[in-house]
C-alpha cells in the first residue's frame, strides 16, 4: 500500500493510545466540542464529526449512554438517535449537496465495529464516483477539506437545517 503522509494525525493517534476507557464516553465528558468535532449535544444522544472519515461530511450519531445494541436503548434514546440522523441528512445536505447517503451501524467487533462497545451511527454523505482509482487502487481515501473547516460549516447548517 503507498502512503500518503499527514503528519497532523499523529497527536491523535497517540492521544488515543494514551487514554483509557470508551472514546465516545471519554468525549461526551469534556467540554471543549470543537475540538473534540462534537457538532451537537442532545438529552439522550449527540452527533460528531469521525476523525477518519470516508468522505468529508462524515458524521456519527451517538447515544450517551455507554451500550452495544439498540436493544439496551430506551425508547426515548432511540427516537434521539432516529431524530439526529434526520437532522445530520439535512446539515449535510445544505452544505454538501450530495447525491446519497450510506447511514448505518456496525453492531460487535465481526460486523466490523471500531468500537464494539458503544453503539453508534455513521451517516456519510457520497457522490457518483466519489471511490475512484486513489480508493480502489491506492487504498488510499483523499479528503478535499480540513475536519476544521468541515466542523465549522456542519456546525453552521446543524443550527438551522430545512427538516
């Protein structure tokens, strides 16, 4: 596989490594949102931004409540969660225009959950040919804008989205 070198990553990486315990509890806990790329924080649930992301807009939905299936959610939980996703689709719409989404979750470590212990949505914005030879080939994924700039204009839509 060829590389392509960000160097701004490795203080995250080696954070993650650092720290102890659930990466989406350990955020949730904290109050710095931009940083953390916390777009929105809700009763039950709140939507961030992935740090690695398939494409740039590429947003979790996230209960605040540390469990790995939906059947440990209580009914208001759940419906946050449903809500939020309807919401990001809106905010990721207005600022991206894009022409579908893949929204979904990854239950347990074989269905190829990165945390398996937290449950959690993704919702990713895509394009006609957006996985073209650097993806396929490469497998490398290129990303035309930063997670600042993209939290700054997610963060902008999330406060006023037409849903």
């Amino acid at each position: 596989m060829k590389r392509v070198w960000s160097p701004w990553r490795m203080k995250y990486v080696t954070k993650q490594l650092e720290t102890p315990g659930c990466l989406f509890c350990n955020v949730l806990q904290q109050s710095n949102d931009p940083e953390n790329l916390i777009v929105h924080r809700g009763n039950h649930a709140y939507a961030i931004l992935n740090r690695y992301p398939y494409t740039s807009g590429h947003l979790m939905i996230v209960p605040n409540i540390h469990v790995s299936s939906l059947t440990d959610l209580d009914a208001p939980t759940r419906a946050e969660l449903f809500d939020l996703l309807a919401h990001a689709e809106a905010a990721l719409r207005q600022v991206y225009s894009p022409e579908g989404f893949n929204i979904g979750a990854n239950l347990g470590e074989a269905a190829g959950a990165g945390i398996p212990g937290h449950l959690h949505f993704h919702i990713v914005p895509r394009w006609c040919g957006d996985t073209n030879f650097m993806s396929v080939v490469g497998e490398t994924r290129v990303l035309p804008e930063n997670l600042t700039e993209t939290y700054r204009r997610i963060r902008e839509a999330w406060l006023a989205p037409a849903i």
